[in-house]
C-alpha cells in the first residue's frame, strides 16, 4: 500500500524533512497568499499556474482526464528543492484552472526511482486490473535503478505499470513489473506515453530511446511488441530525446488528419538548453513517417519547436479528454535544466505552464502545429481594460498578473522592434515582442531582475521565427509574477520565460518604432488561483 502523511507545511517543519527525517506531506486544499512566510504567497510564487506545494517538481507525466477530473502527475523530490530519487506527485482538477493538491501517488522501490511516463484509463479493462466492473486508470513509467546507473549498466531503465480503481486516489504496482525490460542495453531509455488506436484496436506506446523514438503496441498494456524506430537522422540532436508524445490532430480548415510526435531535447534547444520539437506526418500503427512537405524543416539538424523560449520543457497532452471536448489539451515544465537547479526559489522549485489547446495549420511554411491558452483560463480575468489605437500606456499597479492582447500593423517602413514592456520601481524590466528588420519573435530578460545564480540565464534575447505572413502581428501575452508567456499570431509563434524580478512588475507599456501603428487591444487583471480554506 502507499504512504499516506498528514498535512506539514511550516517553514521548520519543512526544513528537518528535507534532512530527512521523514518524507515531507502533500497539502490537501489551496492555502493562503497573506504574507511571504505563507504557503503560496512566497517571492517569485506563480499565481495562476501550478506549483508544487514544496520541494522540487520537474517533467509534467501521467495526465489523464477521468471523472470529471483532470489528474496531473509530476516528477517530485519530496526531500529537496533539487533533483532527486523521482516520485509522481499528483494534483487535480475540474477546470484546468484551480488545482488541489492530492498524496504522493507513487514511490521509489526495489527496482527504482519512478520516472516520467504517462497515464490511461483502460476501458473495457483489458488489462484485467479493473475490479467491480469498472475501467482502471493505469499508469505506465520508467523505472531507473541508480545502483545499476552508477555502475555504468545500460539496462538500469525499464518500463513498468500501477493500476488504480479508485480515480487515481490509490495505486497499486503491477507484480509482474517491468513490462518492459532493457534487452538491447540503451542507456537512456524512457518516458513512455501510452494512447489507444482506435482504428487498429491497439495500444500504443512511444518511448523515447537516447537518439530515436520506439514504437510498441499491446492488446493489455502488459504484453508488448516493438514494432519500429524513428527519427537518429532527422530533427535537432544536440542532445537526449526524451518525453515523447502521439497522436492524431484535424488540420484547420479542412476534413485532412495527419499525426503530430512530440519529442523533447536536452540540451540542444533552439535558444539554448531544454526544448521540445515536433514533426508531422501519418502513422499506419506501427510506423510514423514525416509528410514529404514537413522534411525540409527537420533535415541536417533542423528542428521545429512547439516554443521558442527557454522555458517549456518536457510537455505532453491529455490522455482521454471527451469527444464533446475535442481539444488536444498540453502543459510543460516551465523551466530549463540549464539553471531550473539554481532558481532564486527555496520553499518550493518549478511550476508548470498554462494548459495550452493544440491545433494543426496547414501554412506557406508548412505544417505548423499552434499552441493558445485554454479558454477556462478566461474566468481568472478582471474587467477588460481598452487599449486604445495608438496608445503606449497598458496598465498599472499590475501586481505582477496581466493579460495583453495587441496587435500592430506591419508597414513597409517598418524596421524598429516592437512590443510590450513590464517594468517595476526598482529599474527591473522585460521585453517581449517582434523584430521586423530579422522577421523574428524575441524575449529580452537581461534586465529582469535577479541572475547571479546562473552564467547561463540572462544571456542574449531568446529568438523565435515568425511564420504567418499577415500584415498584422498580434501579441498575446500572460504575466504571472515571475514568468511571462507569448502567443503570437493566434498562437502560431509561442515564447516562454521566467525571471526573478525583486518586485513585480506593476507598469505595462507599449514600445514600438516611429513607423509602426499601434492597432489597440484589451488588458486584464488576473486573480490567483490560491485562496484561503473555508
């Protein structure tokens, strides 16, 4: 059985189970924003995207929607704010806004340290771990075994399976455990996300291999046959493949379905450090193959990205969102294992970004898959307030949470970069917008506040592509404290940050060039998620 432990959330407390003590608990209810020395109200806290309640928090894995409730599971260290023997933490919710955070659901054990993966609900129980004619949720995860790391053995990764029947409260580790075992010695060998092909009544299971991504299937998701390789000569490999993801998307505008594989890169990113591409094309149950048009963009080390900043990580979409809904729904680490060791952050590391709907657009570039906020992000906002054309002001006394949406109309004169400020009373500021003279997106956090604890962090302006064609460039962006993120063009273009601002940022502005029109748009504040218990 699980541990379960009851709720300890003061700073002391805290601190003896780091040493190790005891595991630390998790809260079971949304806690106060009072002061700094309240759980959820510290320096640099995200309030509106999810954070661990303590301790270090990495990949998002497991998500899976049953219910009513969307689960999130996370790469957890209970015992540190940095990296350590891995748990899934565990968070629900019903609106992919506010989020109760839930026990650990699972643990380290004989075989090893639990590691990012994902997660089903298995209906019609073909597995047979479903009890009183009910589906079970049933995770799949890697199991890393550091002894055998640390004795330079290549077979100290395996995939294995935990079943619940109570929605995700318990969890039980299947006894024949791994499923999976590492026959051809690949060192890195994880993160399996698991979907059902309904066309070919299959289970399917991506998982990433050091420089190539494996196809499996199963008819129980305990029996499994590798049907195919992908990708040691396409896309970016400055680095480890890792955290993949599949599945079918219908392009825009049109009856066309092609298949969108996810597969994130450490290090190797297109601004450096962490990133995740993608590649479209068509998968036949055992194979995935990029469409002819896709090929150019992931040739001779190229990669596409599903953002351009320095901080989404490891992202992954939903498992099992209803037909009636039929959003492919993401959400990735925001932060970069460059620096996320390091953040000026000591209670808690990490949060995760906003939840992002997902759609696939046929452009003069090609395939591009576009990422936009969920819209049940709307029922944070304040009242609207106009920006008028021609304006520079946006907003003030922000407390560190705004919503921008501008666009600005592109002339031929047009060359000085333009964009949105954030600024604050101690000098600190952000930029964010568009350079017409390289036809690119930018972040610019040289100024954003703290960056003493990386050499690596502030460094040059982020740089994204610009690949819609219109005349217009629209700016969509979330300020959350210590993170801002860019959706451009209706979310063709997306950049994500973090900074560490020494007071929030309270003045939002408008910059631009003396040959760019400023079209006007709406601003909103936004309320935080965390809130005292009743």
């Amino acid at each position: 059985m699980l541990r379960r432990h009851t709720l300890l959330l003061s700073i002391p407390i805290l601190f003896l189970l780091a040493c190790g003590s005891e595991r630390p608990a998790a809260v079971d209810t949304m806690t106060s924003m009072a002061d700094s020395t309240t759980p959820y109200a510290e320096a640099h806290r995200p309030r509106y995207h999810y954070s661990p309640p303590a301790q270090w928090m990495n990949d998002p894995n497991g998500m899976v929607y049953h219910d009513g409730e969307y689960h999130l599971f996370y790469q957890h260290y209970p015992d540190s704010n940095v990296w350590g023997p891995m748990h899934w933490g565990h968070a629900v919710s019903e609106d992919l806004v506010h989020w109760e955070n839930l026990p650990i659901a699972l643990y380290p054990d004989s075989l090893g340290y639990i590691f990012s993966g994902s997660a089903v609900v298995d209906k019609g129980n073909t597995s047979g771990l479903g009890t009183d004619g009910q589906d079970p949720l049933v995770a799949i995860f890697t199991y890393h075994d550091a002894e055998a790391a640390s004795a330079g053995r290549d077979d100290h990764q395996t995939q294995a399976i935990a079943y619940s029947n109570d929605n995700g409260r318990s969890w039980t580790k299947y006894a024949g455990n791994p499923v999976i075992s590492n026959e051809k010695l690949i060192r890195d060998f994880r993160d399996p996300k698991v979907m059902w092909d309904a066309e070919r009544d299959q289970w399917v299971m991506a998982l990433a291999a050091q420089d190539r991504i494996l196809f499996w299937r199963s008819d129980n998701l305990i029996d499994w046959e590798l049907q195919s390789e992908f990708g040691t000569e396409l896309g970016g490999h400055g680095g480890v493949w890792e955290c993949p993801d599949l599945f079918p998307l219908t392009v825009a505008g049109g009856q066309e379905t092609k298949w969108v594989l996810l597969i994130s890169i450490n290090p190797g990113g297109p601004n450096g450090g962490s990133a995740t591409q993608y590649f479209v094309g068509d998968f036949d149950g055992k194979s995935f193959t990029p469409d002819p048009s896709f090929l150019p963009d992931v040739q001779n080390g190229k990669g596409v990205y599903i953002d351009y900043g320095r901080d989404n990580y490891a992202g992954v979409t939903f498992a099992n969102i209803p037909e009636e809904d039929g959003r492919r729904i993401f959400i990735g680490w925001m932060s970069n294992w460059l620096y996320g060791q390091e953040v000026p952050t000591t209670v808690w590391r990490s949060a995760m970004t906003v939840p992002r709907a997902l759609s696939l657009h046929r452009l003069p570039a090609g395939y591009r898959l576009f990422s936009t906020p969920v819209r049940e992000l709307e029922k944070l906002r304040g009242t609207p307030s106009e920006i008028a054309a021609g304006s520079t002001t946006v907003a003030s006394n922000t407390q560190g949470t705004q919503e921008v949406d501008i666009s600005f109309l592109i002339t031929s004169e047009t060359d000085e970069p333009f964009g949105i400020r954030l600024e604050n009373e101690a000098g600190e500021a952000y930029r964010v917008g568009y350079d017409p003279s390289t036809d690119e997106f930018f972040s610019d956090r040289s100024e954003a506040g703290e960056d003493q604890f990386s050499d690596v962090f502030a460094g040059t302006a982020a740089r994204a592509p610009r690949v819609a064609t219109s005349d217009t460039v629209r700016l969509h962006l979330l300020l959350d404290v210590a993170s801002a993120e860019l959706f451009t063009d209706d979310g063709a273009t997306v950049i994500t940050e973090i900074f560490f601002p020494s007071e929030p940022f309270q003045q939002v502005s408008v910059f631009s060039g003396t040959d760019t029109e400023v079209l006007g748009g709406e601003a909103y504040s936004l309320e935080g998620i965390w809130s005292t218990p009743q």
